[in-house]
C-alpha cells in the first residue's frame, strides 16, 4: 500500500548575511521511506537522533547521530528512517555556492559515520537556530562559516590507509562500543608493532584509538541523551562511563556543549511547520534499523 508522509522542518535559519545558504532541522517519521530521488543543491547533513538506511547503487549504508552526510546534487538514491524516527540539521548549498570552494572532492558522494571535528561546529550552528532572535545576522554568518570549514577536506585526508590499518578499523566499527577492544587484540588483528599502528591511525583517521573508540561509545550514548527520559547518571552506567561525570566530560570533548544542552536542543528546537515531501511504503521493510 502506498502512504503518502510527510517530514516536517521544525526549525529554520534566516541567513541574512549568506543568501547562498538555507538551514533547517527536519523531523522524519518512523519508518518513512523516500523511495529513489534526487536532490537540486549540494548539502550538509548531521544526524542528530534517530537513524537513516540509504541505498545508493544498490548498497545501503546507515547512519546514526553524529553521523555526517556531504552530499553533491543529483546523486540519486533511496533513503529509509528508522523506528524512531530521525531528526537532522540541513544545511542547503544553494547554486550561488560551489562546495569545492571548501576544497572538498565533488566527484563523489562522502558519508562519513565518524562527523569528527564537524561535529562541535555544525551543533554551534544548530545553537544558533535556538538562539536566533538573540543573534546578529554576522553571527549566523561566522557560525556557519565555521561548521564548513570543519568538513574533512582534501588537506585533511592522508592517502588511502593501508589493508592492514582498514581491517583494525573494520574490526573496531564491528565490535561492541561499550566494550573496547584491548591493544593486545588490535596488534594480533594488524600484525604490526603497536607505537606504528597508533601512529598510522592517527595520521590516517585524524585520531588516537582510544579516542575513536571513546567516540563510538558516547555515539551509542547520544541515542539515550535524544531519545530517552534516563538521567544523565543512568545513561552513564548503561553505556559503561565510570560516573555521571565520566560521561559528560568524554560528550563535551566531542561536541562541544553538555549532553544537558544536546537533549534540550533536539527536543525543544523551533515549532513544527510541513514541509511536503510524498513518499511510499515499500513491499519490504528493512529490520536493520
């Protein structure tokens, strides 16, 4: 049965300053499917609840909050939403802006499950929205200047990491965040010296292990933080940070406010209002999300 769906923009920003620019939080309901489509402008993407399977070429990837999507105009694709729906910040690059002014590769889609140092600035961004009667348009305009220039870029990739270093990654991205893995068992899986290894990381993925694996377990905890009624202590115990305070220092790293500040930004951010996008239930929906 087909069902025609909507997703709502719960928030927009006046660019003033940075006509060339439209930036929005959107709220997709559970379950929704967009079957394949095509978008007019290039965009910048932050999940930040809730889930997304997209398929493109036939292979699905997904992403989870903190997940970062860069995205060129025209790639076609089919995306579905997971179970408890999804929320996002967007920012629209609209024809005015050339997104290889931010000396970033446009001959290819990039889907990064790591939003890294994005993260901080594109969530200051998403601040802004919430403070915006408070804000000059100059403001606005720094805020989202700054969350460009923190996409990874051409000059922050190293070359192509080597097999051995891929499989250390494949193994901690399979792995259970709330158990990381020891150095032991990553040195066995890459059969190289450890000091190498945590040097070649590093240069390739733009962190220490033990930060990315920390990344991975405050990114399990993100879901419990928007999506959830649990303290910031339950949380904490759930996703094995030694205290409530353990937990909060290790999300403050990463984006750069409170988890107190992210559940109030993704719960309370502007007043619903539809945007119409038509959609249909496929024959058979995905049980990965």
């Amino acid at each position: 049965m087909v069902v025609s769906e909507s997703a709502r923009v719960t928030a927009a920003l006046d660019c003033g300053e940075t006509p060339d620019f439209r930036i929005r939080v959107i709220e997709y309901p559970k379950g929704l499917w967009q079957p394949i489509h095509t978008h007019e402008h290039a965009s910048v993407t932050l999940v930040l609840r809730g889930a997304i399977e997209e398929v493109r070429n036939r292979k699905a990837q997904f992403a989870l909050p903190f997940s970062l999507i860069v995205k060129k105009p025209g790639v076609p694709h089919s995306d579905r939403f997971g179970p408890q729906g999804c929320k996002t910040l967007q920012i629209n690059l609209l024809p005015g802006f050339d997104l290889s002014e931010c000396d970033i590769d446009t001959s290819r889609v990039i889907w990064h499950n790591d939003g890294g140092a994005s993260i901080g600035p594109l969530l200051r961004l998403m601040k802004c929205i919430h403070q915006a009667s408070e804000l000059s348009a100059s403001d606005v305009a720094f805020s989202l200047y700054e969350a460009l220039e923190a996409l990874p870029n051409k000059a922050r990739i190293v070359g192509t990491a080597p097999p051995w270093l891929t499989g250390v990654k494949d193994l901690i991205d399979g792995s259970d965040p709330m158990y990381p893995l020891s150095m032991a068992r990553l040195q066995n899986q890459a059969e190289i010296h450890p000091v190498h290894l945590t040097r070649q990381f590093k240069r390739h993925f733009g962190c220490t292990l033990r930060d990315y694996m920390q990344y991975r377990r405050v990114r399990a905890a993100v879901s419990f933080v928007a999506e959830s009624s649990l303290t910031l202590t339950e949380i904490a115990h759930r996703c094995a940070f030694a205290d409530q305070a353990h937990f909060c220092r290790a999300f403050r790293a990463i984006a750069k406010l409170t988890a107190r500040d992210y559940r109030r930004l993704t719960m309370l951010v502007g007043a619903p209002k539809v945007e119409n996008v038509q959609v249909s239930t496929p024959p058979n929906p995905s049980s990965l999300l």
